[in-house]
C-alpha cells in the first residue's frame, strides 16, 4: 500500500473505526485476470449505451456480432495533433477520438458539433476510446410548401 492509500485509508477509518486493514492478496498487485481483461475490453466505465444482456458463461468470450454503434458530437478536434473529443448522447463523460480511427470521410470534416458515431474501444495506453467512427448523415429542415 502506498502512502496515498494509507493516508485515504486512514481518513476512512476515522470515520468508520470498524474498518479492517485489507489483507495482502496472494495475485500479485498490477496483473490483470482474464475477466478483468473481457470487461476492458468491453468498454467498462461508460455503461449507458451497452446493452444488458447476461452471459451465458460458456464459449470463448467471442462476441456474436459487432457492438452497437454509440453516437455524439465532436465537442472538440486539434488537427495540428490529430485527435479530439467528442460527447456522447447517452450522457457521461467525453470520449477520446483519434483521427485514424476514422472510417469514411475527411479529417477536415472533423468541426465541433458535427454529428457521427461510433464504436467504444481502447486506446494504445489501454485507455477507452472511440473507434470507427463515422459521419452520421445531416438531417435536412423540412421545406416548408
């Protein structure tokens, strides 16, 4: 444990005295287990677009399709570095985009407030990010007669 945890764990147990030390675990600290790599894998922490299906638990943990795709706005793109952040329409937090995970269009299309959508997945620091993404077709005004 290091000082910060101690330190928060302290805090904590002031206010709860009960609060036991958490014992040493026998994994050792930073490994990942195959289920914790499936959640990652799925996307875990941004909950709000996945549907809730239950596992069946058996089978190689291969998904039967595609995910659903997830849509938003570019809230904001630097094209001199080539990445951005968008804001999902199921709420929650941004979401990192880089511009090679685009699938059609152009890189100069990539404006704030532009509609598109997208898949979630992990950036190469196991980060969640989104992937395939596309432009989602403008809506035209209905012409008035």
């Amino acid at each position: 444990m290091n000082a910060r945890q101690r330190r928060l764990f302290e805090e904590a147990q002031k206010k709860n005295p009960n609060l036991k030390m958490p014992a040493a675990s026998s994994e050792p600290v930073g490994e990942l287990t195959d289920e914790d790599m499936a959640l990652l894998k799925q996307g875990v922490g941004d909950k709000s677009g996945r549907p809730h299906s239950a596992s069946s638990g058996g089978g190689d943990g291969a998904e039967e399709g595609p995910p659903d795709p997830q849509t938003g706005a570019i809230m904001t793109y630097f094209g001199e570095k080539g990445f951005g952040f968008l804001r999902p329409d199921a709420g929650g937090k941004d979401i990192f985009f880089h511009v090679s995970r685009l699938q059609d269009g152009d890189a100069t299309e990539l404006t704030p407030g532009k509609r598109i959508s997208y898949e979630l997945g992990m950036d190469r620091n196991g980060k969640i990010a989104a992937s395939s993404v596309r432009f989602l077709p403008t809506e035209e005004p209905p012409k008035a007669d």
